[in-house]
C-alpha cells in the first residue's frame, strides 16, 4: 500500500514537471514567433553624420577642374569629387546618399556650425585654422606656384628675391597671404579677394601683378582654360611649398564626432593605394621651373 503510495505521488511529481516543461516551450515558442526580427541596421547607423543614412559633402561655387570636372561633383568626374566618393564608400554611403551643397571658400572656414558634413575645396591644413575648425588627415599635398601675366616684369623672375615689389593678391583665408607676407614680402600689402575667381580677375586687368596658388589649379587656368587670365604665365614652382602645411585635407565643424570616422577612411585609402591611382588618373604628374 505505502508503496503504491509512492509511486502515485511519484507520477504526480512528474506530470507536474512535465505540464511545466510543456508550458515554459509553447511560452517560448510564442515569444519567438511574435519578437520583430533583430534590427542588424546599415553600415552607416553608427557614422555619426547630420542626417542619418547620408553623407552631406561642400565644395566650391564653382568647382574647378582638375579637382571637380564641368563643376558636377555629382558625377565623381575630377580629384576631389573622386575621393568624396571613395571615402563615402569606406563609410558605408552608397554614391545615392551622397547630398552635395555649395560653399564659398572662406565662409566655410569660419566659426560655428555648418551645412555639411566635410567640405574639401583645397583647405590647407593649418595651426590656425585648427583654432576654429577640425581637419582630417591629408588627401593630397600640392606645390604652391606663382602666376602673372606674360607682358609683366616679373614674368621672367626666377627665384623668389625677383619678386620683390610686385603686388600681389589672394583669396581671403588662403594660405598664399601669409606665404606672400613670410616668403616674399611685397612692397605693398597683399591685396584680399573673396574668392580665386575675383584673384584670377584682377589679375587679368592689371590690378595686382601676380598671385600664388596650387600647382593644378594654376595649371587649369593657364595652361588649360586660358580665359580667365588672358595671356598668364606659371613663374614657376615654389621649393618645398608642399611642406609648408599639413597638406590639403577634409574641413569639418570643431570637434565633429566625424572626423576620426573621416580620418580613419583616408588613412585606409592611402594604405590600399586607392589614392595613388586618384592621382595617377587626374591629376598625373605636373612640374615647373623651382623658384627658391
């Protein structure tokens, strides 16, 4: 009897445990069906950009060539717009959430908060514009050459004492001011333009006798375009200019949360030697007399 007993409240025990077991699986069960699917989210859910999924990129207004071709950064045509591109792509950005906005040069490099993510329009890194805004790491570095016209006196100089006394100008917040100021030290005081275009215009109607700018830009519109500086001439090179700065890197609002992402994409395509091709295929291998 005491055994029976036994065995009764033993299968008891058991039916208990196993009504348990059955309850605790179809519990489980039910949970698995009705829980939404992990949200794994994009490659860019953690790039910390302006609006979520895209990446905001300024260049100039206009965008001149060699560095953005037919002012259509859109079309990844030129330098610049190639390597907005490429980073976008080791962000995670696909080339459809790329928005591009429109930048006037030294707008972009003052105080305060911006419509964009970076903007790359040759912003030379710099000591000084750090105190106001964040850079990458360099995506280029680029001599610095001079530029006059063909009928001026300066045209055959050939070191940098030969210039001494021209009047020179210069797009407001470049760095050919103060490489004019340091280097060359005009008679007169460089004269300050709002952008390249009006530097380009004075030029070409006698209100200054030469300017400094990039290697391929001043290229472009010499040797190339022809028609904003009738008659201009490349001086020449000058020595060592490449190394005056940090090079030419992306401009972001201070302390962006971005620029490492930014920096960290840049370093990985000079790695692969994603950027070394960029440079092969626009802008090649251009050189001039060295002006020392």
């Amino acid at each position: 009897m005491k055994r029976r007993k036994i065995i009764a409240l033993t299968l008891a025990v058991l039916m208990v445990l196993a009504t348990v077991l059955m309850l605790g699986a179809c519990g489980n069960s039910n949970d698995e069906e009705s829980a939404p699917p992990a949200d794994k989210g994009d490659a860019t859910s953690d790039i910390p950009t302006m609006t979520p999924g895209k990446l905001t990129i300024a260049t100039g207004d206009p965008a001149w060539p060699p560095w953005v071709l037919d002012d259509d950064p859109e079309s990844g045509q030129g330098y610049e717009a190639a390597v907005a591109y490429a980073i976008a792509d080791k962000l995670g950005f696909a080339k459809e959430d790329v928005v591009w906005v429109r930048t006037e040069f030294d707008a972009a490099i003052q105080p305060g908060p911006k419509d964009f993510d970076f903007n790359l329009q040759q912003y030379s890194i710099t000591e000084d514009r750090k105190k106001a805004v964040d850079f990458s790491s360099a995506y280029y570095k680029e001599s610095l050459v001079v530029i006059t016209k063909a009928d001026s006196k300066f045209a055959g100089a050939t070191s940098l004492a030969d210039l001494k006394g021209a009047v020179f100008g210069a797009a407001a917040g470049d760095i050919a001011v103060q490489f004019t100021a340091d280097s060359i030290g005009p008679d007169k005081e460089c004269q300050i333009f709002d952008d390249l275009v009006a530097v380009f215009s004075a030029l070409d109607s006698g209100q200054i006798d030469a300017t400094i700018t990039g290697l391929l830009t001043a290229n472009y519109v010499v040797e190339i375009e022809g028609e904003q500086i009738t008659d201009g001439v490349i001086v020449g090179q000058i020595e060592g200019s490449e190394n005056l700065t940090g090079g030419l890197g992306l401009l972001l609002s201070k302390d962006n949360p971005l620029t490492p992402y930014v920096t960290s994409a840049i370093d990985e395509l000079w790695a692969d030697g994603t950027f070394d091709s960029l440079i092969s295929e626009w802008l090649g291998d251009i050189t001039y007399p060295l002006l020392r």
